[in-house]
C-alpha cells in the first residue's frame, strides 16, 4: 500500500465511525459516545411575562416574523404571519431548541390568544372590543424560550380598530322576567315598589 492509501483509509474509518470512536470530535467526548447537538443561541436573564426566557441569537440568520390583520365580512379578523428563517414546528415536537423552528405566540393587548404552528389564524369578532388595539406575534423556539435579538424578542405587532359595538344581550321591556336586580319596577314617582 502506498503511503497516500493509509491517510485515505484511515479518513474513512473516522468517517464511518465518527462519534462512536471521537475521531478528533470534541463533542463525543465524555458523553458515552453520543454526539449531542450544540446549544443553540444564548439564554439571557431577561424573561417574557410568562417567565420564560428569552434565547439571544445573532442577527445574521435570526428568525424574524411580520403580522398583517385584515377584517373579514363576519366582523372578524383574518390574521396573516410572515416569517424569515423560520419554520413552525408541528405538534408533537421535542422540546428542545433548535435553530428557526418553533412556534408563534399570538397575544391581543398583551393577552396571550393562541399558539400558532400556522402562519394563519382567524380572530373572532367576539374577541375584539370596541377601541384600537395591538395584535402581536411573538416567536418561541420548542423549548419555550422566547427567540430573542439585541436583547429584545422577535416579535411584529399590528395595531387594528373595531368600530362596531361587541353584541350585546338586550332585554325586552314586555318581559319582566328578563328584568335584573332585586328591587323591582320604579313607579312612576321614581320609588322602587
């Protein structure tokens, strides 16, 4: 055998048997011979509302997500995601970081609504009070970390107004079992009777 043969076959040996054997692998080294995944970001001190805290990647390759809300014709709202180096996650995933994968957090006024694996959601009307209000999605890798950049989530926000009153239940003057409270009927002098 040449001496060009050995280097060659040796590489393949490493190759076939890389992480069982380390080979020069650091990270199968002290783990029984399992190559573990590298951590993924930076876990910071800073924490969501929820606790939860967030995990600092770089800005080259961060995940990034944008929000567009659209009312509909039943007075709801039809929700759109865009996202960049980000994929959603499908039910069932391990909870472990892993690089632009997880889920959207969608909140109204700071209020959690649905966990989203979809870049699509309907807002029931219902939801929605009268009044101007802030719709924000909010990505999370699957260990529930908060993606985060420069120290700040990776988030997008739409600001939406609902016009129309929220329905409400009316009571008939001809029904006074629909009638509230215990006092009864004013007479017509203004005293409870």
């Amino acid at each position: 055998m040449s001496w060009t043969r050995v280097p060659l076959a040796a590489l393949v040996v490493c190759a076939l048997f890389a992480g069982s054997a380390g080979c020069g692998s650091s990270d199968a080294h002290g783990r029984g011979g399992k190559a573990s995944p590298s951590p993924v970001g930076k876990l910071l001190d800073n924490t969501d509302e929820q606790g939860r805290h967030y995990r600092e990647v770089g800005k080259k390759g961060a995940p990034k997500v944008g929000i567009e809300v659209q009312p509909d014709s039943d007075d709801s709202w039809d929700v759109t995601l865009t996202v960049h180096d980000f994929r959603f996650s499908p039910a069932g995933a391990p909870h472990k970081a892993v690089a632009g994968r997880g889920v959207a957090v969608l909140s109204l006024d700071g209020h959690a609504l649905a966990e989203l694996r979809t870049a699509e959601y309907r807002l029931a009307a219902d939801l929605v009070p009268r009044g101007t209000h802030h719709v924000t999605a909010r990505l999370y890798a699957d260990d529930r970390t908060v993606w985060a950049v420069g120290g700040k989530p990776v988030e997008s926000t739409a600001d939406i107004t609902q016009s129309a009153a929220t329905p409400t239940p009316t009571v008939s003057d001809d029904d006074p079992e629909a009638r509230t409270g215990t006092g009864g009927s004013p007479d017509p002098g203004g005293k409870a009777s």
